[in-house]
C-alpha cells in the first residue's frame, strides 16, 4: 500500500468530522467506515448501537440487502481494544445516510465522496497525501522545519509497517506491542506512558506530533534501524521481529544517551504541542461568535 499517510492501523483508522470522530479502515482497495460513528455524527440519537439496530430492520423492509453490504472489520474501541464492526463502503454509506433524517445528512455526503476522492488521488501520486499532510500542520501552526521531520518520519514509519505486514506480524495488535518495544528501548515508556507523561489524554491525540525535534529523529533512528535489522535477519514472524524492534530500540537510546551525557541535558521532554490545538479552538470559537 502507497499510502504516505499511514503510520499504523490505529493512527490511519480514525478521521475527523466538524470535530466529530469517525473511525474507518482501508478495505478491498477502499474505505470502510464505522456505521455507528456516522449516525452520531448526524445526531439522531445519543444511544447510537441502538439507532443502528433499529435501522437495520428498516433497511431490510427497504429491499437494503445487509449481508453482502455490510462488513464488519476490527475497529479501535474506546477502552483501546479492537471490536468487530458493522462498517460500509462510501457507495453503501449514502445509502444508509437516506434513510436517516438529518440536517447533516448532505455535508457529510460532500465529505465522504471528498475522502474517498483524495485517496484514490493519494494512490496514485503519493506525494499529494504528503503535501495534504503538510497543510494540515502548516494550518495548526507547527514549526516548518519540525513538519518536514515529521513527515520523513511518517514515511520511514510506512517502510517499517510494510516489511512487518510482508513478514507475518498481524496488524493492529502485534503491530502495538512491536512498536511499544522500539518505544521503551529508546525512551524508556511504551507509547501510552509517554502520552500520560506529556499531559496527552485524548484518545485521538497522536503522541509523535507532540515530539521534540530529537524525539522525533530517534524515533526514526528507532524505527530506521529496526527495518534494517529487519531485513538483514530476515525475521519472520511475531516473535523474531519482536527482537528486532528491541534491537533497534536499544540502537536508539545508545544514540539519546550519549547525546544527553555531552549535552547535560535529558532528551525526554514534557513539552508538547497542546497550545497550538488551543489556539486554534479559540479561533473556531470566535468564528463562530
């Protein structure tokens, strides 16, 4: 897959709707989106599982055939596990969408097609989803300097989930616990307990765009030299690419320690990039005053 912009199953799996999440997965050379996230995104109901079921004994009386049009695909859940979910194609969610009554109905038609659109684009010409991913940062206000090691680290991130995927490592779940080993030889904390230490608590909040410039690059140093490890061992499987990941943990932290020992300084930071989500919060706010 040439999709710069997934770093893994988890980050690439959930987008946003005027602020509203909708969690979604790349599926016989398409999207699938989570049933239940669209009608709470269309607000007819707060008990959305319940909306659904009812919906669906609607459908069918409608000549709607559920078994050949719905999917269900593991989804991240709330509590962080994956759960098997109803999800359907954009062609299949307009449909679905008919049969909701909704003033949202018709903006989130437009931004299902436009989704949908802009990957197909990204297939095709890899470098549009880099230049998407450039804009939204630019748009939040980061750094340029820090955007570009943001966006080689995306794709460095993409080398590694390939040879993984190519290798026998089952996505979502084995991808988390191998990428927590490069995270805890490198820095010393799985990916949640970094989240947890740089104040990140939303559960949509990516930790790597609240890195430092050097946590950046030794993430990629991590990562980098685990794919290398990877490759030159021919690690096959779960376990052998678990060692692997650890070595090119360790590969990493050597690098930040010797670093932190001529510098005095830690390169494990507290500081994140929270302040520029508040800024643009407070903009939206006034906008809308």
């Amino acid at each position: 897959m040439n999709n710069q912009n997934k770093e893994s199953g988890k980050e690439n799996s959930i987008v946003l709707f005027q602020d509203k999440s909708v969690r979604r997965e790349w599926h016989n050379g398409e999207w699938y989106f989570s049933v239940v996230d669209i009608v709470g995104v269309l607000e007819v109901s707060n008990l959305q599982k319940r909306y659904w079921s009812d919906l669906k004994s609607k459908l069918i009386k409608e000549g709607f055939e559920l078994y050949d049009k719905i999917v269900q695909l593991k989804l991240i859940s709330g509590d962080g596990k994956y759960y098997e979910t109803d999800c359907a194609n954009t062609r299949n969610m307009f449909r679905i969408i008919q049969s909701i009554p909704s003033p949202k109905a018709e903006p989130l038609k437009q931004w299902l097609a436009q989704v949908g659109y802009e990957r197909i684009q990204e297939i095709e010409n890899p470098e549009l989803g880099q230049d998407r991913i450039k804009k939204y940062y630019e748009l939040k206000g980061y750094p340029k300097d820090w955007i570009d090691k943001r966006i080689r680290g995306i794709a460095i991130r993409q080398e590694l989930t390939d040879e993984w995927k190519n290798r026998g490592v089952a996505e979502n779940r084995e991808f988390a616990i191998l990428t927590n080993e490069i995270s805890k030889a490198t820095f010393g904390k799985t990916v949640q307990e970094y989240k947890q230490f740089k104040g990140l608590q939303k559960k949509n909040q990516n930790l790597r765009d609240h890195m430092t410039d050097w946590e950046l690059i030794l993430s990629m140093v991590g990562e980098k030299a685990t794919t290398d490890i990877t490759v030159k061992r021919d690690a096959k499987g779960f376990r052998e690419n678990r060692k692997a990941a650890k070595r090119g943990g360790q590969i990493a932290s050597n690098t930040r320690k010797e670093l932190e020992q001529e510098t005095g300084e830690s390169i494990i930071s507290k500081n994140n990039f929270l302040s520029l989500t508040e800024k643009k919060e407070v903009k939206k706010l006034r906008q809308e005053k």
